[in-house]
C-alpha cells in the first residue's frame, strides 16, 4: 500500500492534520451543505462515519505516495504540505464553496529567460513591461486575501529577478507554500540561501531528459550539468525537491519518465512532476502527433500509480492522472489561475485567456470574471486541448487574448460536466455527469 496503517493513525490523530477539514464539514453541515458522499454520513443522524471516512480517503489516496519533509507531509505539489497555514487555508477553499478562492497561483515574474525550449507555453506572448518589485508585491498581498494556498514563481528564469527572494518572503510571510519553477539558470548558493531565509518552500527545476545529450539539444549545452546541480543544492539546503519535464509521444514511448526517476533517485530529489505537451506557446500550431494519444495518457498515469505504490525513489506527480476526468480535472480559471509578466490574468500558463490586468482591476474581480466565464466549476477536459483551434483562430488578436475574445471562447466552448471527485463530494456519491451551476 503506498499510505501504510500507522500513517494512517498518524494522520487522523493529529488534530492539526484532521482538525481543519473536519471544521470545515461541520459548518458546511450547520449550512445544510454535503461536500463528501452520503456514505461517510450516518442516515440517522446525519454525522460523519469514521469508518466510512477513512474508507473513503483511502480510496481517494489510491495510487499517491505520503511522505514528511521538515515536520510536515507532503501528498504532492498539487497541495499544500500539512499542518501549517496554507494547508487551513485549503480546506477553507475547498468546502466554503466561496468564488474567490484559487487554491493555486502561479505567477510569471519576468518574460526574460536564456534557454529557447521548442515546447515553452509562453512562445509568441506578448510581453509588455514586467511588474516591479511593489506591484508584484500588491499582487501577492490580494492573493492572501483571496486565501490562496500555493504561491508558484515562474517564467521565463524567475532567478534573473535580483528581487526574487523580496517576492518570495512576501508570499510566505503571508502563509502561502511558494514553489519555484527554474531551469536552474541563476540558482546558485547565495540565491538559494537568501530564498531559504525567505521562506521558501520547494524548488522544481526543469528536466527534459536523464543524459546532457538529450536535455542540451531542446536547452543548450551545459543546460543538463546546471539542472543536476540545481536539484543537487536543493535537496542539500533542506527545499522539497522536484524535477518537472514535458512529456512528448517519444519521451513516453522510450521509457523516459522510468530514466529520469532513476537518475532523481540518486540525487535524493523527492517528486518528478510531468505535465504532457500542450498546444500552445511555441507548440501552437503542432501537428496532432506532437501530442500525446490516449494511451500514451494512459501509460503516464499507471507510472503514476505504480511509481508510488512501489514507495521507492521521489514519487509521481503526473498531471493528466490528477487532473484526469476521474479525479479534479481541469481547474484553469476555477481552482488555479496565472498572471502574466505584465500582470494579465489568465486561467493557468497553457490557456492564453486574459480577462484583464491587475493593473487596472482589483484581482477579486478578475478572479470572479474569469472563474465565472470558465464555467465556475472544474472542468473534465484540459481546456486548451479541448479548445486549441477555437484559441488559434484568433490568433491575430495577440496572446493572451483580449478580454471580449476570451469571453467569447468560453462561451462557445459551453459547460462540461463535473470530474468525477468533484461530482461525488457535490452531488451524495453520483459521479460525472453533473453539469456546472
């Protein structure tokens, strides 16, 4: 099994750990609201069954990997490690059925960037003017206000920045779990020192393959040496330690995910994230056979599952098993949302939607623009790949794309019915067919 009993026992018998979500069932029950099925809940009285709540959660964590990194557990870097502030804030978002509550946010600091990567999702964006270290700043103090739990630094190479650690101190003192996102360009020790001093949580450095041949054709030579020794200071300086790559048809097809785990294994890297190739940015116009086939998806996600269940080496976060239609689907504009360099909004950094700029619009308002215009709840399909000719057409609008254009396109692309966790925890045990509200 990859939670054993005693982590179990652990796990409930925490307060810090079950406290929150059970507070939040209970006001959600003073409210006449259900987010768990009818199962976990006595038919008599109405209270949580603790039986079925631990069946419940087991099966939910089937196939994922619990593990503890200074003091805390960590499921996967979809969530926030727990207890601590971000993890309260979660819950909170999840059961308040509030809109205003990404549960994540990334944001794209700076457009500036030394590698010239085929698959980048930002590849024909315009970029305008970065926001400067107070409006990034102001940002960040609206992202606690909104209660979001995971704060993402990315790019472009957020380590050009020189006020990258005045950023990230800003996200963590405000009790968010912050991320980087760095092909390890600029990640040297006295950078990584003062983002530890910071607060930083986690470092995920880009890794396109398990040997410098590979990874420097896409990034350049010397790109593979500057990752590995990335990861290697990383895991040495105490951050949560991960490897994120693009999985292409032939990156699945030559057992490259096993390859890189193998060699993150031997770096005592703690996840592999794999996203698939999206069709945009530099991949706007691919032909269908730079994409992954449905069993490629399928392939992915028994590594997923099997990786963690075997409990060896970093464990698999890959996204198309946890954003699949069986689990949390697509929460681009519902459940996460991305900020451009020059400070548009757009559902996530693949869906190159904008519904406006903090620089005009308190973030409140564009995050109840867009979540509204998204469908309001998650959706069961990746929204760019089910919509990737509806964003090309209007390509001649510019990326990201005006706000009326983007509305235009979510109304055309019309609701989805709910993924399948998301239908059970809302609707008493009936799964996938529920269409958005």
């Amino acid at each position: 099994m990859s939670l054993s009993l005693l982590q179990y026992a652990a796990l409930l018998l925490d307060p810090r750990v079950s406290g929150p979500p059970l507070r939040a069932l209970r006001t959600m029950r003073a409210r006449g609201i259900r987010r768990l099925p009818d199962r976990v809940y006595d038919p008599a009285s109405g209270r949580l069954r603790p039986a079925q709540m631990r069946r419940f959660l087991r099966d939910w964590l089937a196939g994922e990997r619990l593990t503890r990194h200074r003091g805390q557990w960590v499921l996967n870097s979809f969530l926030p490690p727990f207890p601590g502030p971000a993890y309260r804030r979660m819950f909170d978002n999840l059961f308040s059925g509030r809109h205003l509550s990404p549960v994540s946010a990334f944001l794209a600091v700076t457009a500036r960037c030394p590698a010239d990567c085929p698959h980048c999702s930002r590849g024909g964006r315009r970029d305008g003017a970065e926001l400067t270290t107070a409006q990034w700043t102001g940002v960040i103090r609206q992202l606690h206000g909104l209660g979001t739990s995971i704060l993402g630094f990315t790019g472009g190479e957020p380590c050009v920045r020189d006020d990258l650690a005045v950023l990230v101190r800003a996200a963590a003192g405000g009790g968010a779990a912050t991320i980087l996102f760095t092909s390890g360009r600029g990640f040297d020790e006295a950078l990584a020192r003062r983002l530890r001093g910071a607060g930083l949580w986690s470092v995920c450095v880009s890794l396109d393959a398990d040997t410098a041949a590979a990874h420097d054709a896409a990034r350049g030579a010397g790109s593979f040496a500057t990752a590995v020794a990335a990861l290697r200071l990383a895991r040495s300086l105490g951050f949560y330690t991960m490897a994120g790559a693009v999985a292409s048809p032939a990156f699945v097809e030559s057992g490259m995910p096993a390859r890189i785990h193998g060699l993150l294994a031997g770096l005592g890297a703690q996840e592999l994230r794999v996203v698939e190739a999206m069709p945009c940015g530099r991949m706007t116009g691919c032909a269908t056979d730079a994409l992954l086939t449905p069993d490629h998806v399928a392939a992915l996600r028994r590594f997923h599952v099997e990786t963690n269940r075997s409990g060896r080496g970093p464990k698999v976060c890959a996204f198309n098993h946890v954003e699949s239609p069986e689990i949390f689907g697509c929460g681009a504009g519902t459940q996460h949302l991305f900020i451009e360099p020059s400070g548009v909004v757009c559902p996530c950094d693949f869906t190159p939607l904008g519904f406006g700029s903090v620089l005009e619009t308190p973030l409140a308002d564009l995050w109840r623009r867009m979540n509204l215009a998204m469908g309001d709840n998650p959706r069961t399909h990746c929204f760019i790949q089910r919509n990737r000719d509806r964003v090309r057409a209007r390509a001649a609008d510019g990326y990201p794309l005006p706000r009326d254009v983007s509305e235009a396109i979510c109304r055309e692309a019309g609701p989805e019915p709910l993924p399948a966790y998301f239908a059970l925890v809302t609707s008493g045990g009936k799964a996938g067919g529920k269409e958005p509200s």
